[in-house]
C-alpha cells in the first residue's frame, strides 16, 4: 500500500481511518471529501476536495493521483433521509461507486475497499454472516446493497466491509448514538430507548483498525467487522450512562414503533465476525472496552486532532 485515496475522509469514519493511517503505515495519503477545504492542516495529509457523484471529477483525480487503494466511506449516512431524497442518496451511495469502478478501470493496479452496512439485512433473522442472504427493508439499505452489487460486478479489485453502529469522537462529525445518549443523560430527565433493535456497536476506531489491517494484505470479498458483543440500544444506553458514571434509572424501554420513524429499521442485524477473527486473530471491543475507550478520548478532549492540526 503506497498511496491511499480515502473518500468521505471528514465523516467519523474517514477521519478515524486517515488520522491511523498517518500514524501507523508509510503510505502516502489524499483526503478527499465534498466541502472545498479541510479542517485538518496536517504535514501528512493532503486534501482534494471530491464529490463522488460527478464523474469527470472522478476520473481526472484517479487518473492523476494513481492511487494503489481507495478506501470509499463516503455516502449518505442519514438512513430517513434517504426514505425521502431517494434519488439524492442513489447517486451518493450507487453512482458513485459506478464512477470509481470506471476510473479504477484505467489503472493497472488498484484496489477498492468499500464500507457497507447491516441495513442490507431485514433483521428477521439476526447473526448474520458474509453468507447470508440480504433483504433491505429500507432505501438506505437498498442503495447500500446496490452498491455492493456494482463493485461484484464491476470488474475491478475490491473488498466490501460491513459494518454497523460506528460511535466515536472526530472533528465536526455528526451525532452518533453514544454522544446523544450521553446529551440527554446530562439533562437529567427521563427519555426512552428502544429496547427492540439489537445490533454490535463498533467503536470507530477499531473499524479504522480493521481496514487498515485488511488493506495490507491483498485479500478480496466481503467481511463483516463489528463489535465484539450484542444489545440493545436500551441496555447499551445504560451501559453507557455506568461508564460515564451517570444515573441509568432516567433511561426507560421503549418500541420502535412508537418512534413513528420515516425508514423502517432491521430489528436483529447482529453480526457474526467470525471470518475476520479467524483470519486477522483479534476481535473488536466489547460495550465496555469500547465504551471505555471512547470515554477517555473525550476526556483528551480530541488533543490527538488538536497535536496533529498545524493552525491549533
Ligand atoms: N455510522 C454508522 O453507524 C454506519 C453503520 C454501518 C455502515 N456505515 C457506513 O460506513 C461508511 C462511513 O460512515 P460514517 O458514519 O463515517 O458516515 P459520515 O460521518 O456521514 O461520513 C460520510 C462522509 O461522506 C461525505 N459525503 C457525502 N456526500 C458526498 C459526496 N457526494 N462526495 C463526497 N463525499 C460525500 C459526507 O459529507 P457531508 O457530511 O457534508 O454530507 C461525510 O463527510 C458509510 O459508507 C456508511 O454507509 C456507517
């Protein structure tokens, strides 16, 4: 790995994945993302701006920069959003993935690592592996599994990583679960959680981890990284609220159904992780090694972004 593309790099994932990379690997790297400046002004990265729907942009930067891997993170995250702005979130998370094949396509060597999600799965089932069958109940999860299918048929080098629940600190990023739980704790008054949707949360950093762990060897084909252990929102609310050290009994159980939320949710997308343990020996945290992890993060109050960042 020499040099790396990373798109979406200011999202909580992008960012997580650039700032291990420059810590950990010798490979060149190019952020790119939408906006056209960067709030990191860091010797080692370099920023382009790139928005992945246009086509001619694509192409020309790949062209030019002639990266060996692409990591892909960006995409349109906001799962009913997409239920309403149906075609804006196939040209961010379909299109674009079309326009890397092609420029990939150009090159004569470059690999593809794409990030995708549990929302492929129904959640009828749950413990699902890299083999079981995809059943999108909403058009995220439709878009992301068309995506999928674009790179599977597309011709080019690729490895597909599913994930699910990324929390995590970063620099402008949007609310995660974990940071939003930890808001309405700190108010002190009673909120419910859902106590039917069960999934893995993953802290951030042990996803970056993963991928960079995956993008050194030269492996293809789809795996599914998670966190090691999985709950409820409910019992991961209250886990939250004991590692901060703040009153759980405000947290009452509550349905998905009366959240009356545009996108249907997979109830039971649990993951099982068994392929990248076996294969890579190390398994991501669990809620209370995670949780621990994030919460002296926070308590460095972001001082890796701020060492890192020239102009702080
Ligand atoms: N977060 C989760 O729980 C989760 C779970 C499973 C899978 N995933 C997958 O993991 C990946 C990373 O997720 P994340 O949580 O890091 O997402 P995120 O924080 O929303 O980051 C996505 C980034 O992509 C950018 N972006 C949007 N449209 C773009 C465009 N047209 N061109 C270039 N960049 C664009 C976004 O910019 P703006 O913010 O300006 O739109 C943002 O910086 C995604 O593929 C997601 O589907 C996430």
């Amino acid at each position: 790995m020499k040099k790396v593309l990373i798109t979406g790099a200011h999202g909580l994932l992008g960012q997580k994945i650039s700032l291990i990379l420059a810590r950990e690997s010798a490979a060149e790297i190019l952020m790119t993302d939408i906006q056209r400046s960067t709030p990191f002004d860091v010797p080692r990265f370099d920023y382009h701006q790139l928005d992945v729907t246009r086509l001619g942009d694509v192409k020309s930067l790949i062209a030019s920069y002639r990266p060996d891997v692409i990591i892909n993170t960006a995409a349109k995250t906001d799962v009913d959003d997409c239920e309403i702005q149906r075609q804006e979130a196939w040209r961010v998370n379909v299109d674009s993935v079309k326009h890397l094949v092609i420029a990939v396509r150009r090159l004569e060597q470059c690999r593809i690592i794409h990030v995708s999600t549990d929302y492929v799965f129904s959640g009828e089932e749950g413990m699902y592996s890299e083999d079981s069958r995809p059943n999108p109940v909403n058009y995220y999860g439709k878009s992301k599994l068309a995506a999928e299918n674009v790179l599977r048929t597309g011709g080019v080098d690729h490895l597909i990583v599913r994930t699910q629940l990324l929390y995590g600190t970063g620099v402008n990023i949007r609310k995660n679960f974990v940071l939003w739980t930890l808001a309405m704790l700190k108010q002190g008054k009673p909120f419910g959680v859902v106590d039917d949707q069960v999934g893995n949360p993953t802290l951030v950093d042990d996803l970056a981890f993963a991928i960079l762990k995956l993008a050194e060897t030269s492996t293809s084909g789809l795996y599914h990284v998670a966190g090691s252990e999985a709950v409820s929102r409910y019992q991961w609310a209250r886990a939250i609220a004991m590692v901060f050290g703040l009153d759980p009994g405000v947290i009452y159980p509550i349905k998905t159904a009366e959240l009356n939320q545009l996108a249907r949710r997979p109830m039971n997308s649990t993951f099982v992780t068994l392929k990248f343990e076996s294969e890579f020996g190390f398994s991501l945290s669990n809620i209370q090694k995670g949780l621990e992890r994030f919460r002296s993060q926070l308590q460095q109050g972001a001082r890796l972004f701020q060492m890192l960042n020239r102009s702080n």
